[in-house]
C-alpha cells in the first residue's frame, strides 16, 4: 500500500509540473495589465499553521487582503473568480470596483464572479473547496483553461491539489520549496547566498536542545543580552519570545559551568516575554515538538530599522526587485509587523536591492518561483554605516505585497531600480505608509457601509487623477475587532503620513462616543431605501 502510495504521489507530481510549465507561455499576460486577457482564479487561502494563525486578531478577514487583484479588471478583457470562505459583503467589492478608472462599474462587475464555501470552521480555504466537489466543477466550468492562472497568499499541497483538479496552473513556488520560507530554511538560504544573517540555531524540536543551543550561543557571544527564540513557522511575529540573559547573569558563561549555564536558561524560558498577547510557555514548547524553533541572537543597535526587499522569480528563472520598505513594527519588543513605509530610506535602499538579488538567486536555483520577500534588521555600525543582517525569507504575499501593489494597479506606475523609487504613468514618484493594524477598541461596531459613508463625507478616497489618498481593506474586520488597513499614498512621504494621519484622525472623531452626527448615517440609508446591503 506504502508503495502504491509513493506511485501516486509521483504521478501527481510529474502531473504538477507538467501543469505548471504551461506559465511559461502564459505568465507574460498575467503581468501586461495593457494588452492581458486571462481569467484570474484568486484563492486567498491562508495555508499556514492554524494555530498560529489564531493569534493574528481578526485572522477570519484576511482572505479579504488580496481584494487589490480586482483591480485588474479595469483591463476589459480579464475576468476574475474570487473565492472566500464566508461571503464578502457588498459594499466592499463595490468599493474596490469603484476605483477601476475609465471601467464602467456594471462592465467590470459582469466579469467577477464571487463564490463562497459558507464554511466558517479554522480550515484553510483551499481544502475547504476541496471538500466540495460541486463547488469545483462550478469553478471548473466558469474558466476558459488555456487562459486562466491561479494566484493565492501561499501554495502548500492544498493549493497544488486544488490546481491539479481544476486544470489550472498555479503561479507560485512548488510546495516542496516552502521549507525556504521558515525559519531555518531562511538561514541557510542566507548563508549559501552570502547574505549576513544573526548568529544562532538550525531547526530543532525540543526543550532540551533549545537549551543547549542557547547556551553555545550565549558562550560563543558573551555580550549578548537577548536571545529570540522563534517558532519555525510563526508569522508577523507572532510566533517570537525574548529570552533576557540579564536576569541570569549568575549562569553566564564563565561565571558558571556549561551545565549551569543550560540549566539556567531552561528554567527560564517559561519567564519569556511573549510577543502574542496570549501566548503561554505551555503552548509554546508544545509548538516547538509539533513545528520546531530556532535560537537566534537579538541585535542590539542605537539606531535601528527593520527593512525589507521585494522580489519576483519569473517561469524563466529570471529574478526582479519590486520594491522595498521601512515595516513598521510593535508589540513587546518591536518583534510584531504592524505595516511599513514605501520605499525604504534612500541611505540603504540600493544596498537592499543587491542583497536580495542575491538571495532570489539563490532561490531561483533551487526552483522557486513568484514572489519573494527577505526582512532584514538595519543598524547603523562604528563607522556610521548601516549594516544589514538578514532576518527571514517569506515565500508568500506578506503584509508588503498588497499595499504595493495597490499602488501599481491603480497607478499604471513603475519601479526603477537605479533610484529605488516608484513612478506614476504621469512621472509622479509616489510615496506610501501602510498598515494592517490600525486597530482602536472604539472602532467596533462600525459596519462596512458606516466606513464608505465616513470617507465619502471626509472625502478619504482615493483621488485616481492626483494619484493620492487612501485604498482601505481589511473591512470586514472592523465591526467586531475595530481593526482596519489602509494605503495612504502620496507625492511626497510627508504628504502620505499626513493623509494617513488625517484618516486616523477622522475616524477617531466619528467613533467618539459624544459626537451625535453619526445620525446623518442612518438617516442618509432611511431616506434612500437603503439597507445595509446596498438594495
């Protein structure tokens, strides 16, 4: 039966591949937003660990973060199929149609279709679809075959079972890549590219080990302060604890034996600073035997950012740089992404491009393919040079993908690599800050259409003839959570943090509890017949 099984594999992986040489001829369009005719097939299945997902408030709505792909259909020739796990509401896909310039609204909507598996339950969406047979058909039936792609936040097997049965291919990495996503895989990616990365671990899967390694690292750099212990699949930071060797000073290295020293850092990874609100030592370490983890050494630095580069490996194996950023980041320890600020800072920006040039080589070696992001902590040395150690490679569409892309479908724009600078069709270079968390507890309770209303009175849109003003997302998130995303783009990065401050500022005004004139809302959808959905 083993064998048999082995088989079976092996023919679906011939299969797959296959299926996937098919973008060569076909990946060009999916990018030439003039001249493309393609169906679009967008799963928006956050394939990760599930349990890690949870920790992510709000984790239910972030199917909703590729929404900017609609975008492409102000080409008139796409069609595009959006899949979700519970229905979208109206008034959101009506908001980003809405900012298709020249498309008349009902042209662009006669070709998206939106589907829904109605499956509320921590899955991912992709094997919710699977589950559903006729759901597949439909989707089957609704594509023309030898125009259509599937694009999605991540690809697992989930994602390339779901392309083998539909008959699509898949524009991502082959699963069996994914490895160079975590943790460890990151180093090592780091390491055979030539990329300066923290000193620290290979992957392991036990306390015990975690111990032992932080103690060799702790003996190999006796200044060290801080060590981060990281899940090896945690994300946005959420999956990092901090170790503070500070309060064992007593077991440090040379103050005690080897075997103190491991024994002292054991008994106190259940004192950690975790970086999720509700993490626990307990779930922890039980992650660690399920998922594995790495000790990594905490850059200390006066001056210090946490930049990022953005990269894309084509069918042809050819690697491009997309953008950088400065991520913005929270939590206990500045370990949690919290958005970022487009480009990054002009003093290390070409310097980012080159190494990630590096490690998308490296990566297009070994087969990977599409998007790629490479985070890295940037401090400024002796000499008052910024020096770059990289942190971690994310093979799927991180927090950086959609506000920059945003920018580039609604612009029409280009990034040039000899500035690092992104230019509008006009010339315009354009500036952004971002974020998925914008997140207030008297936020909650406002329903999507309580939010189109707020920016239509405020004028908060997205102006398509200066090129500036705000694209939000992560809607559906808001009444329950009060959290909210949102692109405020500008000609200049002080005019894009104003618009981003005025937006806050808004919504911090029509959400406190003594301003009366949210009842212009409700009498505005009484006197128009309008219920909350729009009809």
């Amino acid at each position: 039966m083993q064998m048999v099984n082995e088989v079976v594999r092996g023919e679906q992986a011939d299969q797959f591949r296959l299926l996937q040489s098919t973008l060569r001829d076909r990946w060009q369009s999916i990018e030439d937003s003039n001249n493309s005719d393609v169906d679009i097939l967008v799963v928006p299945s956050l394939s990760i660990d599930q349990r890690e997902l949870t920790k992510i408030e709000g984790y239910e709505h972030y199917e909703e973060r590729l929404l900017f792909s609609l975008i492409r259909l102000w080409n008139p020739r796409n069609r595009l199929i959006y899949i979700t796990s519970v229905p979208l509401h109206p008034s959101i896909v009506d908001y980003y149609l809405q900012l298709l310039p020249g498309i008349p609204f009902s042209h662009a909507r006669n070709r998206l279709l939106l589907l829904s598996t109605y499956d509320s339950s921590l899955k991912p969406l992709s094997q919710k679809i699977l589950e559903r047979p006729r759901l597949l058909h439909r989707i089957r039936q609704a594509l023309r075959l030898d125009k259509s792609f599937m694009i999605c936040y991540n690809a697992t097997d989930l994602e390339a079972e779901l392309s083998l049965k539909l008959g699509v291919p898949l524009y991502a990495a082959d699963p069996k890549l994914q490895i160079w996503g975590t943790k460890s895989g990151s180093r090592q990616i780091f390491a055979e590219s030539g990329v300066p990365f923290p000193d620290g671990s290979e992957r392991l899967w036990d306390t015990d080990d975690l111990a032992q390694a932080a103690a060799d690292l702790w003996g190999r750099q006796p200044q060290l302060k801080k060590i981060v212990v990281k899940l090896n699949e945690g994300i946005s930071g959420e999956g990092n604890a901090l170790l503070d060797l500070t309060a064992i000073a007593h077991a440090a290295p040379g103050n005690a034996s080897h075997r103190q020293t491991v024994a002292a850092i054991k008994d106190s990874f259940a004192k950690m600073r975790f970086q999720a609100k509700q993490e626990t030592w307990e779930n922890f370490s039980q992650r660690i035997s399920e998922i594995g983890g790495i000790v990594e050494a905490f850059v200390e630095g006066k001056v210090k950012r946490s930049p990022s580069v953005q990269g894309r490996i084509t069918p042809l194996g050819e690697v491009e740089i997309l953008s950088t950023h400065d991520q913005i980041l929270g939590g206990p320890d500045g370990q949690i992404y919290l958005g970022c600020r487009f480009p990054a800072d002009e003093a290390y920006r070409l310097q980012l491009q080159h190494l990630g040039l590096k490690v998308g080589k490296k990566l297009a070696q070994k087969g990977a393919l599409e998007r790629f992001g490479v985070d890295f902590i940037a401090v400024v040395g002796d000499n008052g040079e910024w020096e770059m150690q990289g942190i971690e490679i994310n093979l799927r569409k991180g927090g950086t993908t959609h506000p920059f892309m945003t920018l580039k479908l609604l612009t029409n724009g280009r990034y040039d690599l000899s500035t690092g600078l992104f230019y509008s069709q006009q010339g315009r270079p354009k500036y952004y800050i971002a974020t998925d968390n914008l997140h207030k507890q008297h936020y909650q309770g406002l329903l999507p259409n309580d939010l189109m209303d707020i920016i239509a009175l405020h004028r908060l849109h997205f102006d398509t003839g200066t090129e500036t003003g705000t694209v939000f997302h992560l809607m559906g998130c808001l009444s329950q959570f009060g959290k909210l995303g949102l692109t405020s783009i500008g000609d200049s990065p002080q005019q894009a943090e104003e618009i981003y401050n005025k937006v806050v500022k808004v919504l911090d005004e029509e959400t406190n509890s003594n301003n009366s004139d949210f009842t212009y809302f409700s009498e505005y959808a009484f006197a128009t017949g309008r219920d909350e959905f729009g009809c």
